[in-house]
C-alpha cells in the first residue's frame, strides 16, 4: 500500500463513518498521510481527525478530535493491509501496515520502473512561467526547467513563457552557465543550483562538490544508486532473485528504506506544486541513508556458506526498488544516476 493508496482508504473512510451517521461533517476533498518524524509512531500517520474537528466537525457528543480518531481508529484497523492503528494526542492516527503491504509497496515500484513517482496529481493544471524566465539568472531558469518536468510527472501541462505567467522567485547566484560547467561538470552544478531553498544562495565550492566522500551528499545519493544496482548484479551471480512476493519486511532498518519508498510519489507532487526541487534533493539524500542504514544492517545477500533464502530475495526486491527510486528523483533533476562509481 503505497501513501496515495492509504490517503485514498483513510478518506474511503472518512465517507463511510458520515454515511453510517457515526460522523457528521464534511468530507474533504484530500487526506493528507506522511511518514512519522520519529520511529516507533508507525509507518504512516494523519492529522485527519484534527482537521475535521478544526472544520467544525459536529457528532455526538461533540467535535473532540481524539473522539473522531477512536471513531476512524475503529474502521481502519478492520482495513485489509492495516496491521495497527494508534492514537496520540491531540488527535492523530498512527497507522502501521502488515508485511504484505510493505511487499506490494516493491512490487509496485519495481513494476512501474521509470514510471514509479509519476502521477496524474496536478492533472488539469497548466504552468507558464513569466516572459524572460529562462533567460535570465542561470539559477531561475534552471528551476524553472525543472519545476516543468515535476509537473508534467504529475499529470499536469506547461505552456512557453509569457505575458502574465508565473514569477520564480530564487536568489541569484551571479555566475554564468559556461562558468558553472568548468568549474563542477553538469550533475555537480545542477546538484548546486537545486540543492538549497529559493531564498538560499547555493554553494559552489568544487572542494565539497566533487568529494568522493559521505560527507558530500551528492556523491552519497549516486553512489547509493550504484551500490544498489551492484547488488542486483551480484545477485545475478548468485542465483538470487527479487521477489518481493515473499517478503516480510519486520526489520527496523527495511521499514525505515520502506518509508521514503512509498513518500516518493507524494514529494515528487509536493515538490511541483511549490516550485521546489529542493524537497525532493531532500528526499533522495534521505533515500540513500536509509539504503546505507539497510545495505549494512540487513545484507540482501548470503554471505559466506549462506545458501540464498527468501530473505535474501525479498531484501534484493527491497534494494533494487530503492535503486529504481533514487534513479527516477536524479532523473527529473537532470542528473545521471550512474551504474558504478
């Protein structure tokens, strides 16, 4: 069950306890699910009951969010795919999915491949840009480029640059293309130019840039891609294949990979409905720690006289999925996932 998939159920619902008289308030239009900040709080959590009671939310004996939580709380929990469902103040649900959602989560993602982020979330929508945006501060137009390919991922259209279209507002960097090439090569500027918030000045020091270190977090967002696909070829080697269908993803460390997996789709429409790439440079960093986290923890592969098992096929499934991702978010900012590093 993907975070689309479970904002769609929570929202299914939400319809339900209103029709059944056990809620009375409006629907909303959209529920909105995230990853917890902290571990421990389930794999997914929503503010949706505190929304309805801010709403006016009116049942009996009042609109108390903690009451409508118990109320939903009651109804998803009998939900196929649902393993638990907590309450915490004031009013949120803790949501944590059973194995077989997290398995079908990976089968999704290695099923759509190149596809996997894309949506039809902004479709009906239509973006253009102000006229001299792409010719003008190297930044500016650099977003504006991306920002268009985000929401064409999301269903929605763009249109040439003109009268009346839409002011970018980024800060200036005050240094040409040609300049930026020279001195950090296309992925490293375009990392540069994206990386930091609009009102930000991006750093440009090829000492960080080009660092073939952790500390450089490009270099740990390709490297995390290369290191996935290394595993598959390895895996090839072995005779191990991905078969998410048998997982039974418990461990802390492939639930912790599991969650920017599923948020993916959702940071990729967030990040176009705010012209911000940034988000998702963010996310990818975030995807590739937590790959390092389950490439360490959880090896996807036997070792040593190990003969290969189902585990060793679900967490190759888990790995090659995490590749598929961090090579899609790399993609739509324009920068080359490679196959070694």
């Amino acid at each position: 069950m993907t975070p689309a998939q479970l904002s769609r159920t929570v929202l299914h619902t939400v319809r339900r306890a209103v029709e059944d008289d056990e809620l009375c308030v409006t629907v909303p239009e959209r529920v909105k699910v995230r990853t917890p900040p902290r571990p421990g709080c389930g794999d997914y959590a929503t503010n949706v009951a505190l929304q309805l009671a801010g709403a006016g939310a009116q049942q009996s004996p009042g609109g108390d969010p903690l009451r409508i939580a118990e109320i939903l709380r009651r109804r998803l929990v009998r939900t196929p795919g649902i393993a638990r469902v907590d309450i915490a103040a004031p009013g949120f649900l803790n949501i944590t999915l059973d194995a077989g959602s997290h398995g079908s989560l990976v089968a999704t993602v290695l099923a759509q491949g190149a596809g996997y982020g894309h949506g039809e979330g902004l479709a009906g929508e239509r973006v253009r840009f102000a006229a001299g945006t792409a010719d003008g501060d190297i930044r500016t137009a650099l977003v504006a480029h991306v920002v268009r390919g985000l929401v064409t991922a999301c269903g929605g259209r763009t249109a040439e640059d003109g009268p009346g279209g839409e002011v970018l507002t980024v800060r200036a960097v005050g240094v040409t293309a040609d300049e930026l090439l020279i001195r950090l090569g296309p992925d490293a500027a375009r990392w540069a130019l994206l990386r930091p918030a609009a009102h930000d000045l991006p750093d440009l020091d090829p000492g960080r840039l080009l660092s073939q270190r952790e500390a450089n977090p490009l270099f740990r967002v390709r490297y995390a891609h290369a290191r996935a696909r290394a595993v598959l070829r390895n895996a090839h080697d072995l005779g191990v294949d991905s078969k998410p269908e048998e997982a039974d993803y418990g461990h802390p460390a492939e639930t912790a990979l599991l969650a920017p997996l599923g948020d993916f789709p959702r940071t990729i429409e967030a990040a176009a409905r705010d012209r911000a790439p940034d988000r998702l440079v963010r996310h990818l960093v975030a995807t590739a720690d937590a790959f390092f986290r389950f490439h360490d923890t959880c090896p996807p592969l036997p070792r040593g006289e190990q003969k290969p098992s189902a585990v060793h096929r679900s967490r190759t499934a888990l790995a090659e999925a995490a590749g598929t991702v961090l090579a899609n978010g790399l993609h739509l900012l324009g920068i080359t996932a490679p196959e070694h590093l």
